[in-house]
C-alpha cells in the first residue's frame, strides 16, 4: 500500500508519521491515537474516522462534541515536542484549572 500523504501546515507529510490529539475545551491534551498502526494499518485517516476509534460509542462522541472536545492531527515531532510534555505533567490542566 502506497504511503497516505496529509496536509498539515502547508506541508505534505505521511499519515503514518501522524498523531490524532484529543483536547479539554479550555485546550489541555487529554488523549492521543496514532493515525496509523505499526503494522501499517490506517486507523484514522479523517477527523470522523478519529472520533470513531477514540470512543466507543456515538452516545460518548456526542457528550463530548456538546462538550467542547475538539481533535486535531499533527505529526509525531510536534506531538512530542508540544503535547507530550503536558500529558506528562500528572493531574491537573496545563491551563491551571482543577479536575474534579
């Protein structure tokens, strides 16, 4: 199978080099899936796709859309370098407000 290739930031680069970053509405990473498994199977090529995988039910995409959930793809450098660091940091928001 030829490598996907998705635009991010006016560049081209391939879906397998991908993450899906799902943040709180205040904005705080609280959830990521690669796009593309290590076996080379695509698991999420779109944001619908990202959604599906990520919850299980449509009731639990629903909640959290109304929610003010929000999905971006970004690659694994920038995930790593912005996001990952976050997730990292224990409980809490990265933006200082208290989970309950």
């Amino acid at each position: 199978m030829p490598d996907l290739a998705v635009r991010i930031d006016d560049q081209y680069v391939p879906l397998a080099d991908c993450d899906w970053v799902f943040r709180e509405p205040c904005g705080c990473p609280f959830g990521v899936m690669s796009a593309v498994a290590h076996s080379g199977h695509i698991i999420a090529a779109d944001e619908g796709a990202a959604w599906q995988e990520f919850y299980d039910t449509a009731r639990e995409r629903n909640a959290a859309r109304k929610q003010g959930v929000t999905a971006e793809l970004m690659t694994h450098e920038r995930y790593g370098r912005e996001v990952m660091p976050l997730m990292r940091g224990g409980s809490g928001h990265a933006c200082g407000k208290a989970v309950a």
